[in-house]
C-alpha cells in the first residue's frame, strides 16, 4: 500500500511540475511594458547636458563604431555612464539577440543600435523600439535637418519615427588611382565616372583594364560590389503590396555580372571574406563599391599603408547607397527621457555631429552640416584625396527610402546564392528566376510571388 | 530466513527530484512547447503564435526542401559512416597488433582530428575549397593540375563528397577507438585456436574478429544514424549557411535552423523539427530491431 501510495505521490508530484514548467512557458509571452502614463505627459524641461545623470546600456553589434559613439555623449554628458555592449552579428547573433530579448520581455538596453539590413525588420517588432513620433519625444519636430531617406528608413508601417541615424550611405565606385592611371590613361575621378556610367561602358572599361595589363588587373574584385551598386539605384522594392517584385535593374545587372565571370573581368571574390578584404590591399583588382563609409572601413582599414596617400579615388556613376545604422529607444527601458537624449544626441546635435565628421570622417545626416562641408575645400579626405561630402553630397537627395523592405536581407542572400550558380554555368536565365523564387517563397511564404 | 522487508522511505525521491527537474525543464518542457507551436504560425515576437491547425504538417509533407534534405543528409551521411567503418576497423584490427611499435602514436594521431570542434574544422575547410583563392586550387594549380581553379561549392558531387570526407577524417578515429575496444574484449583463447589451427591473419580476421565485433559495428551504425541526421555544423559553415549549390547540401537541421532563426517562421520551423524527431524515432527503432536481431552475436 505505502508503495503504491509513494508511487502516486510522485507521479502527482513530477505532473505538477511538469504544469507548472509547462504554464509558465505556455504563459503568452511577455507584454510590452506598459509606458507609464505619467511619464509620457510628462513636459520636457529643457536641461543642459551637465543636468542629466544615470547610466544608460547601449547596444550595438560593432566593436569600431559602438564605444565611439557612447563616448561622444558621455564627453557631452559628463553625469552620464554609457555601458555599451557589443555582439557582432555573425550568424545574426545580434539580430537573435534583440529578438529573444524583447520577446522574454526583460534584458533590453535602453538604446540598442540597428543595421540597414534589418532595420526595417527592428522598427516593425512589437516591443522593441520605442514610438519616437509620439510625446514625450516628438521626434518629427527634431528631424527637419535630417536628410529624409534617412528618416524614411526609421520609420515603421504605420509611418512613426521608430529609431534615427546620424549618418548617410550614398556610394560610389572606389578605385585605385595609380591602376586606372597606369591601364586606362586616367585617375581623374570625373573621366572615371564617364568610363562607367553605362552597363555598355563598364564592360568596355573592364575589357581594356584587362587588355592593357595582360589580364592581371581585373576591374571588380567581385560580382556582388556590382551587386551593391544595382540593388541600392533600383526605383522599385523588392516587396510591393506584399508581392515579390524584381526590378529591371537587376536583369541588368545579371546580364553584365555575366559577362564579367565569363571573360574573366571581375575577380569573384565574395564579399567580406578575408581575400575580399586582402585584395583592398593588392594590385590585381581595381574598383570595389565603396559608400560614405566604406573609405574607412573598407579602404582605409584593409590598405594601412595607403590609407593617407590617396592612392584611392570616388567616382559616381551609379547614385546608389548601402548601409548606415540607426538607434531608438528600447520600450522596455526605464530610463526614456535619458535614453531619448543619447539618441537625440547622436542623431540631431549639429555640434556633435561637425565634430563625428571631422574626426571619423563618416558621412553625417544632418542638411546644414553636409553644406557646410560641402562647401569647406580643405576638408579633404587623406584616403581618397577628395573633399567625400562633395562627392557624395549630390547623391543624397536622389535616394529613395521607401525601397527598403523588412524583407530585404533575406531576398539579398537568397539572390546571392543563386546567382553563384548562375556565374558558374550551371543554370541559365530563366531558371535562374525559377529558383530564386522558389527561395524566396520557402523563405518568405506570405508573399505572393508570381 | 531474511527480512522481506526493505526500507521504503521517500527521501530518494527527493534525491531523484533536480534531475527529473531538470529533464522536465530542458528537455521535455521543450520538445511539448515544440509540438505545440508547430501548429501554429509565429515569427517569434511578442505576438501571440496564431493557431493554424495542421496547415503546418500540409505543407512540410509536399514540401520540395524538407524532402531534398531528407535526401542531402543520408547521401552525405552514407558517403561517411561507409569509409568510416571501413578504416575505423581496418585501422583498429593494425593497431591491435602486439608486436606493432609506434601504435599509442597513431592511436593518438588519428583519434586528434576528434577533439577539434566542428566549427573549426568546417572553417578550415571552407578556406581550403574556397574558389577561386582557396588553399586546394592553389596547389593543383601550382602543380599544374588544372589550370582554372576549380568551384567546388557549385560541383553537387563535389560540394557532397567535401562535406562527407570531412566528416569521415572528423570520425573514423572514434571508430576505430570504439573497435580496439571491441577487438580487447574478444577472448584471447579464440585467436590462439585460430593459430593453432594454421589460420593467417586474413582468416583470423573474417572468421573471429569481423563476427565477433558485429554487434560493435551496429552499435556505431546506430549512434551515427542519430548523429547524421542531425548533421548541421560542417555543411552549415562549408557552405555557409545556405546548402548549395541550389539546395543540394541542405541538411534537415540546416533547413530547421534557416526557417527558424533566419527566416522568423518559428511555427514551421517547429514542425520541421517534429518531423525531424519522427523521423530519427522510426529509422533508430529500425536500428535496434536489427541490432536485437543479431543478439545472439552478444
């Protein structure tokens, strides 16, 4: 009987158990902190930097530009302690990161930072950012300034500001000034720019690239700079009306990324792969796509020796952008007023934002600081030897930002993958759209795909 | 004559209790919730998951990936367990002889390639294949062997093939450790009748030590089976992260994996891994029907 009845004990006792793990993980996950209502109508006072105090957490996933970024608020803000934490996002660790975060509804910084690739994904998760748009922040009266591609971007479906940038990601063509001097008669940016202005006119270039140096120079160093340079001057997105659309410009860019493999134009080299970065460095590729930020953290970083000696030159045929990263304030932050101040900081403050350009020389979002840069003829940049906001300034205005797609990152690497195996010969054209949609829609079944 | 009675306190289940705690956490609390979201349709956020009924199970049945990487993975695992068995025995039958010098050395040296993680290795590889700058090209084509370098990631054989050889230098010295083990456990006795009975080593070899060691070779089979459809790091990082060229190195966990953490479809990704779970249930029950069969090697 005692058997028998310790038997039931224990069965009684692990189903209880078994419930109560079972409950509390079967327990709908977490809600959205609710925003205290005292706090949203709360007036902000205006305060000087010195008057805020506290510490804030900050994430961001890269190790370069994150400490950087809190230690410009906090040589403003002397009473405030930044503790910025990086998870780079290799294998989406970042991304995994945020997303498991909001949905254990506890663990969030009280800013954390998003990329291009998956910013429109971030401003869209319930309980993650927070509505900058609506009181106590009000955003909209704050971003007049800002370029407003960059705005566009931050905002979610429904049209609120959800996170800022405080940089612009126009790009150009990079490319080595003593190759094209030496193979194509020029390093004059200008000519450079005319030699690629047209699908037609880069294949010739590239052909005479290699002509003239017995096919030791190729002009790309990959197919997916070009890649890059296609995708951010397309004029529709990738995802309208919720059906996958592909734009003409990308049969395009098949076509001559084509050409490129099959003459051996192009060097095939994936994108940041250690050889991609090594080949920064070499005398074997001539041009990669280089945005605002790419002189520093392609060029600069990858060629050291050169990075003062303007062996490097921008041309811009092909107005397109990639990349630039945006902060907003987490909604399960504690700290929102302090947390609105970094972001408002980093996004909007003239001052700091002069002083981030000449200092880091990123491309900032701010409309009078580009001006006033544009117009400085001696700020130059020692990697490129010209002045990057007359360069790229032009650019700004042209780009669209309504054609990024919370889905674009995945479209990305499925378009990538097939088109390795289109390059190799192994499908031709039509299979080619055959399989990308097939990707595209096991990746992303709610789309319609035609 | 002795006391029937055995003392029948309850404090051994209190012993018991953190285990089955945590079995209840870890594992079990796991897989149910599993089973429960794999009806369902969520992206992992704070929204609910949207109960979908068996739509999930629809699609996964007709569901050209899932297929091709029930497909990828044996062929990739068959092209590893064959030649893992074949040199984990050979070299396990070489290393057990008592005359052979040098045996801790190799025993050592082919059980290395064992203990370095996976993740390392698949990198490894990945650099070596790497087209058009990888280690391999380069060598043939310094040497002359070829004279484009060659593009194993876009070559189905050769993407496989890669995937499978990497994993049989990762494993076949765990084999053969397994079947050292096996071979010591063989009565002495039986080898010396051999000898005295005029066998070579060849006969010793099918006659004894191959018969004996059966249940041994089921015993990997079956484990292997296990491990290979679970198969995810090498293909995952070799390729990264994407099973080509076109889809022809997905493994099952890849396709769970990507579905899951890279495309948000938790729900689904939650129905791949029940049909993952069956599937490992009936091929390992397959296994033990046959190793149970062949007990009487025992």
């Amino acid at each position: 009987m005692k058997k028998h009845h310790l038997k039931r004990t224990f069965a009684l006792l692990m189903c209880a158990i078994l419930m109560l793990v079972m409950f509390t993980g079967c327990s709908q996950p977490a809600e959205a902190p609710v925003e205290e209502p005292q706090e949203e109508q709360q007036e902000v006072t205006e305060k000087s930097p010195e008057d805020f105090t506290g510490t804030l957490t900050f994430w961001h996933f890269n190790n370069d530009e994150g400490p950087k970024l809190a230690e410009a608020f906090m040589a403003k803000y002397p009473n405030v302690t930044v503790e910025t934490q990086i998870t780079a996002d290799t294998d989406l660790a970042y991304q995994n990161k945020v997303t498991s975060s909001i949905r254990a509804g506890s663990g969030m910084p009280d800013v954390y930072a998003a990329e291009n690739a998956f910013v429109k994904r971030f401003v869209n998760l319930p309980g993650g950012f927070a509505d900058l748009s609506a009181a106590p922040f009000n955003a909209e009266e704050l971003v007049g300034n800002n370029i407003p591609y960059t705005v566009d971007i931050g905002r979610d479906n429904n049209g609120n500001i959800k996170a800022l940038s405080w940089q612009a990601c126009p790009g150009g063509i990079g490319y080595k000034r003593d190759l094209a001097l030496e193979y194509l008669g020029t390093d004059d940016p200008a000519e450079i720019t005319a030699m690629l202005a047209t699908p037609e006119s880069i294949i010739e270039t590239a052909r005479t690239l290699k002509e003239a140096s017995n096919g030791q120079v190729k002009l790309f160093v990959g197919t997916e700079d070009l890649y890059k340079v296609y995708v951010g001057s397309r004029s529709v997105p990738w995802v309208q009306d919720n059906k996958f659309t592909i734009d003409p410009k990308m049969m395009e860019f098949l076509d001559i990324a084509k050409i490129l493999r099959d003459e051996g134009l192009e060097g095939g080299i994936r994108q940041w792969t250690p050889t991609w970065s090594a080949a920064v460095a070499d005398d074997e590729h001539m041009a990669y796509a280089i945005p605002t930020w790419g002189i520093q953290w392609i060029v600069a970083v990858n060629d050291e020796e050169n990075a003062d000696a303007g062996r490097w030159g921008i041309a811009t045929p092909i107005p397109f952008y990639e990349g630039g990263t945006w902060v907003g304030v987490s909604e399960q932050s504690q700290n929102k007023e302090l947390a609105w101040e970094f972001v408002k900081f980093l996004a909007t403050d003239a001052d700091h934002l002069r002083d981030w350009a000449k200092a880091t020389g990123d491309f900032v979002s701010h409309l009078d600081i580009i001006d006033e840069l544009m117009s400085d003829n001696s700020f130059v940049n020692p990697t490129v030897n010209q002045n990057t906001y007359q360069v790229y300034g032009p650019m700004v205005y042209e780009i669209d930002g309504n054609l990024i797609t919370q889905y674009d990152d995945q479209i990305r690497v499925a378009f990538l993958d097939v088109l390795q195996t289109y390059l190799a010969g192994n499908i031709d054209k039509d299979q080619f759209l055959v399989n990308l949609k097939e990707q595209v829609q096991a990746d992303i079944p709610d789309l319609i795909i035609e | 004559m002795f006391s029937k009675k055995i003392r029948k306190d309850s404090y051994g289940y209190i012993f018991i209790l953190p285990f089955f705690i945590i079995l209840a956490t870890f594992i079990i609390y796991p897989i149910l919730y599993s089973i429960a979201i794999s009806f369902t349709k969520w992206d992992g956020s704070i929204i609910p998951p949207e109960f979908i009924g068996l739509n999930n199970y629809r699609r996964l049945v007709g569901d050209a990936f899932f297929l091709r990487s029930i497909r990828n993975t044996w062929i990739m695992w068959l092209g590893c367990i064959i030649p893992q068995m074949i040199f984990g025995l050979g070299l396990a039958v070489i290393l057990s002889e008592k005359k052979l010098k040098g045996k801790g050395f190799f025993r050592w040296v082919y059980y290395l390639p064992n203990i370095v993680t996976m993740a390392s290795v698949g990198t490894l590889v990945f650099f070596l294949i790497n087209w058009p700058h990888g280690s391999i090209n380069r060598m043939l084509m310094t040497f002359g062997i070829i004279n484009e370098p060659y593009n194993f990631l876009q070559s189905t054989l050769a993407a496989r093939a890669t995937i499978s050889i990497t994993l049989w230098w990762m494993w076949f010295g765990y084999s053969m450790i397994i079947f050292m083990a096996g071979i010591k456990a063989i009565p002495e006795e039986y080898f010396e009748a051999a000898r005295v009975d005029g066998a070579n080593k060849w006969q010793i070899f099918w006659n004894i030590t191959l018969p004996c060691l059966r249940p041994i070779i089921l015993y990997q089979v079956v484990t292997s089976v296990i491990g290979g459809l679970t198969m995810f790091d090498v293909p995952y990082i070799v390729t990264e992260a994407r099973g080509g060229p076109q889809t022809t190195t997905l493994t099952m966990v890849m396709y769970l994996y990507n579905t899951t953490f890279a495309n948000y479809n938790f729900g689904y990704g939650a129905t791949i891994g029940v049909g993952l779970f069956v599937l490992v249930m009936i091929f390992v029950a397959i296994a033990f029907k046959i190793i149970n069969k062949n007990a009487a090697y025992d």
